[in-house]
C-alpha cells in the first residue's frame, strides 16, 4: 500500500496518530492489505473481523469522527469553566430484539472490569415509553409490559393512556387495519417477492379509506422513517413486522435483555469510541478527514484510490482488496465508466430512492419528564419523532457546555414534512424553509400541538437548538440541504439494491443499502453487510478458519406456517385467506425512476445480481 511514512504531513494530521492505531513499518503479508473507506457501522464491521484474523487494515473516514450516519460528537467551543463541549448526535438510535447481528459484534467490544459495549444498553431507570401527543391529551404507551409498573396506580394510568389512544381510532380502522396486517403478516415469500415487493404500503393498507388519526398513527409506526413520500415497499414492511414479532422470543440469545433499547450516553462515547479503541489494539489504522475522490479500475480490477485530507492533500492507496463502505449517494458518485464496465450492476446504486431526513437537538434549561423516552404528535402538521434522550443516559448533562441545560431532546423531522408537507408558521415544506424558519416551525408545533407544550418548549426554558452535520447550512437566508439521507425502502427497491460482492474480484460493498436481511437503513443491515464482506474477502483469499457468524431474522413459528400455507395458495392463484380485498394495487417505482435517473456514465442498465432471497434466506 502507498501511504505517507511518518513524519508525511497526512500522517500528522492522522487524529489517532500515536495512540496504538499505527503498525510498525513492517511490510505487511502480501494478500492481507486491505483499505475500507467509510467509518460507520459496516466499515468497522469489516474492520474488526479482518484485523481479528490477522489483515493488514486501514480506515479512511471523510469526517473528523468515526461513527457515519450514527455518529456522535461535541458542539466546539461551547464548553465553559472547565466543562467539555456540549454533546450532540444524528439522531436517537433504538436497538431491537429484531436485530440477530449488531449484538453479537458488541459484545465483542471490550470496555474494561469484564463489560463489553453491549453492557451499555438500557431501557433507563423507568423503562422505555412512546408517547403520542394530540392538542389535548397525552397516551404513554410502555414498550414491554415489564414496564407497565408494579403498582395499581401505574397499570391503571397505563390501561387509561390505552384507551385514549383507542378512542382516536374508530371501529372501522381498527377492521380494516386487523385484517390488513394480518394478510401482511402471513404473506408468504413467493406472494412477497412477485407481488408486495412492488407496492406501496400506504396503498396496500387502503390509507385513504382510514380516519386522519388511524392513518396518521399507521404512518407513525409503520412505514415513517423508513420510506421517502414515495411510500414504503410492502414486502419490506411485512418483513419488518414480522422480524419485530420474531425478536420478542430471541432476545436472550441475542443478548438483549428487553425487546427494545437504547446506549446509556451519546454513541460514540457508549460504542464507537471503544469500538475503535479496539480495533486500534489489533493494528487497525484510523485517518480521519480524508475523502475518498478516486477508484481506479483498470483490466477489471482496482488498482488503487485516492484519498483527499481536509487541507486538499491527496493520498495514493494501493491495497489487496477494497471496501466501499460509504452511503449510497456517495457510492453513486464514484461508479465511473471504466467501474460500471467492468461490474454494470452497480449502475443501479444511482438508482435508489433517498430518504431525506434529518436531525434537530434542543437543549432545555428544565426536565420534559412527562414526555418520556420517545415522543410524536398525532395532530402536528409536520411528522416528527422525537426523543428525550437524557432519560435514558447515564450522563449529567450540567458538566457539558455551560452547564445550565438538563435535557437533551433531539427531533427528527422526516421525508414527507421535508418534500411536502407546509408548517404551522410559514406554509411551506422544510426544504424551502431557512435555519431560522425550521426552528420557528419545530418549536411552534411542538408548543402548539402537545398538551402543555407551550411550557415545556417555553422560550425562557430553551438553552439552545443545534442542526445535525447531516443537513448543509447555506447561510441563514437560503434553505438548507440534506448531506446524508438514508435508504428509502420504496416499492421495487431491491432491484436496485447491490450485492455485497461485485464483479470485481477486489472490491466490495458494505452497508445498509446493499442486500441484506433488514429493510431500510439500519445498523444490523450494516453490520451484517460487513460480516458478509469479511467473509467473502477471506474467501477470495483463499484462507482457513472461521468465517464471521452472520443470522438471520426469523418470524414466530406460528407465523412461519401460516406463510408456507400461503406460498400454496399463491401458487395456486389464490389470495391470502385473510385478504378480503378483490384486487392489490401495484404501484412501481421503477417505473417513475429509470436508467438516465442514475449518476453514471453508462446509459446501459443490467439486471440486478441474483438476489440472496427467497432461497438463501440471509444466511453467509
């Protein structure tokens, strides 16, 4: 590999320079050089099962944090007498049952007296609770009936909070939603692949015909956050419910004590810090700020990349094997002419729908208690979730910054409200909104529509509101821009979707975006994309030992026979014995989206690679 000796400018500005991240300048074993670019969940992934087996592994991440689109860091210079720099994130990130992968690599993750980074999760002091809001009430739902209480008191309040939930629904939603998910649920995976995969779950679930709080609450905790307004596939959303229902049996074995959860502080400091702390101890090697600009591919191989620092330095690499590993907007920009010739499949990646999401934190001089963990309201125009993150971490929020705020409550503010949906204050959707604007808009609606939210969001109780790095400040009279969406799991999307392993022998792909157990942009799909990675890479080498355990999710037992009976009524032309429906909508998006959509020099789109489902079913 070429890259800077010591003493090289690139070297010095290396932020992990010095603390065990370097090897010694030993040429390294010839087949075992590999270069990842991208620092987030599926970079370090593949990182960590590499060095574990003796590879020669260097990191290239193009902020100055490891982490990607979980990442968190500290606001610079807001830190006074002594106290460190206000914390801040991209979001609250929820660790579920669901996830068969993510544990089992954390808990790999060593943190000193015996515990690993797995030890970090928690559902806090009082269990985690979602709380939906309207302008006149408020329904505190716990996420396990663990937390429901011991006390009559607090079973009562809970069967209450319930039954205002329920009053918003009426009769006939809650019929139609009954049996519409029932048929989703029990769909087989030949109905799934040939017929849900290409619609759209608002169509699907007859959205239009359901009350406005029905369809608002179905949006909330189906489909949001996890499609563009395009709307999600159905097959990823039936394989998401069902995943949710299977992880509530497996959590144990999976290493979670409760079927949902969150890390005890900010994520880097709870996970990525000590995972790359780790790594650095098995000789990886971290470079933090630099881009990759440039893959070279010549006779249908990589022969190198190029890698720029923050102040404009360009680095050569030359590795064994390479690993993309950053988002797919930015692995889109990289598929040049010689690459798309070489591998056409990965034309394709140009061709998946953003998510545009994005993150908002607000610092509160007093406590939110009574919002909980977990927070949205059913009324407000824009849709956002919200977390009251200090309620479940393990931190005094007083020794950061000044040391007047006490709450750290992050908003996320999703697809359609950014696309589409106007505010309360400036009749416009947040695309067109300015920094200012978005703030008014957020704080208004959150003062406007939750039952005492004019109090708990009262000018004289905000310390602060900062923007994630996730969204570009054009300056304070222009709209921003979305830096990193994530994957929108619209209809057809798995067309699009590329394997982890290309027809370039030495390169790979990692990430949530490529195929993989999960729908949509999550951590397990990273983290099992680069044990998938890690293992093909070991292959291609040709090399003994034990492979990287990759699982699968599973649905209940129940649920698993009821979808074979379905795969012989499909096979048979007939519908699922719980959709009383006489027809499916279908809804393509592959249609709205072609060929001269993608950022590729190549017109000429080919087939998607073969994929790993139904017959493989997840497994390495």
């Amino acid at each position: 590999m070429t890259r800077p000796h010591r003493g090289d400018v690139a070297e010095q500005n290396d932020p992990l320079a010095g603390t065990g991240a370097e090897h010694s300048l030993v040429e390294p074993e010839p087949g075992r050089r590999v270069a990842v670019f991208g620092g987030g969940p599926a970079g370090l992934t593949v990182a960590h099962e590499l060095a574990e087996r003796g590879f020669d592994v260097d990191v290239y991440e193009r902020h100055s944090v490891l982490g990607g689109k979980v990442r968190s860091f500290a606001h610079p210079n807001t830190g006074t007498g002594g106290r460190a720099d206000m914390p801040g994130n991209m979001g609250g990130h929820f660790f579920t049952a669901s996830c068969p992968n993510i544990g089992e690599t954390m808990a790999r993750i060593p943190i000193g007296g015996g515990r690993t980074v797995l030890d970090n999760l928690t559902t806090g002091p009082d269990g985690l609770k979602l709380t939906f809001g309207w302008n006149d009430a408020l329904a505190r739902l716990p996420m396990r009936s663990a937390d429901l209480g011991r006390s009559w008191q607090a079973r009562a309040a809970a069967v209450a909070d319930y039954g205002t939930l329920v009053r918003r629904v009426t009769p006939a939603d809650a019929v139609r939603l009954g049996v519409r998910l029932l048929a989703l649920v029990t769909s087989g995976e030949q109905r799934q692949w040939a017929e849900l995969e290409h619609v759209a779950a608002h169509d699907y679930l007859d959205s239009a015909a359901l009350s406005p709080s029905a369809k608002r609450l179905a949006d909330i905790l189906f489909p949001s956050g996890f499609c563009s307004a395009e709307g999600a596939s159905t097959r990823a959303l039936a394989q998401m419910v069902s995943y949710i229902l299977g992880g509530v049996g497996h959590r144990r074995s999976r290493g979670f004590t409760a079927d949902v959860m969150i890390l005890n502080g900010p994520e880097n400091t709870a996970w990525i810090d000590p995972w790359a702390e780790h790594l650095s101890r098995l000789g990886t090697r971290f470079h933090l700020g630099h881009t990759l600009s440039d893959i070279t591919c010549a006779d249908g191989r990589i022969t190198g990349a190029t890698v720029r620092d923050d102040t404009g330095l360009e680095s050569r690499i030359e590795a064994d094997w390479y690993v993309l590993a950053v988002p797919a907007d930015k692995a889109a920009q990289l598929i040049d002419e010689d690459l798309a010739q070489a591998d056409p499949g990965l034309q394709r990646i140009g061709l998946l729908e953003p998510l545009q999401m994005f993150s908002v934190q607000i610092l509160l001089t007093e406590k939110a208690s009574e919002l909980r963990t977990a927070f949205t309201s059913l009324t407000a125009p824009w849709s956002m979730g919200n977390e009251v993150l200090t309620s479940v971490w393990d931190i005094d929020l007083t020794e950061y910054g000044d040391g007047k705020a006490v709450e750290f409550v992050s908003v996320q503010i999703d697809d359609p409200s950014w696309r589409f949906l106007p505010g309360m204050l400036y009749n416009k959707p947040a695309k067109d909104c300015t920094p200012t604007e978005i703030v008014d808009e957020v704080l208004a609606q959150l003062r406007h529509h939750l039952p005492n939210g004019a109090k708990l969001f009262a000018d004289d109780r905000i310390h602060s509101v900062y923007f994630s790095p996730g969204v570009k400040n054009n300056g304070d009279d222009r709209p921003m821009a979305i830096d990193e969406p994530l994957l929108s799991v619209s209809p057809s999307c798995w067309e699009n979707q590329p394997e982890s392993i290309t027809m370039v022998p030495n390169l790979f792909l990692a990430g949530s975006y490529t195929r993989n157990s999960h729908p949509g942009d999550t951590m397990d799909g990273a983290n099992e994309s680069g044990k998938r990675v890690a293992n093909a890479i070991l292959d291609a080498a040709r090399l003994p030992g034990a492979r990287a355990k990759v699982a699968s999710c599973t649905a209940p037992r129940l649920v698993r026979l009821l979808q074979t009976c379905d795969d012989y009524r499909y096979s048979r032309g007939r519908r699922n014995v719980f959709d009383t429906t006489t027809s499916v909508p279908r809804v393509r998006l592959s249609a709205k989206r072609s060929a001269d959509d993608a950022p590729s020099p190549v017109s000429t789109v080919v087939d998607a690679h073969a994929p790993i489902y139904p017959n493989e079913r997840g497994t390495a």
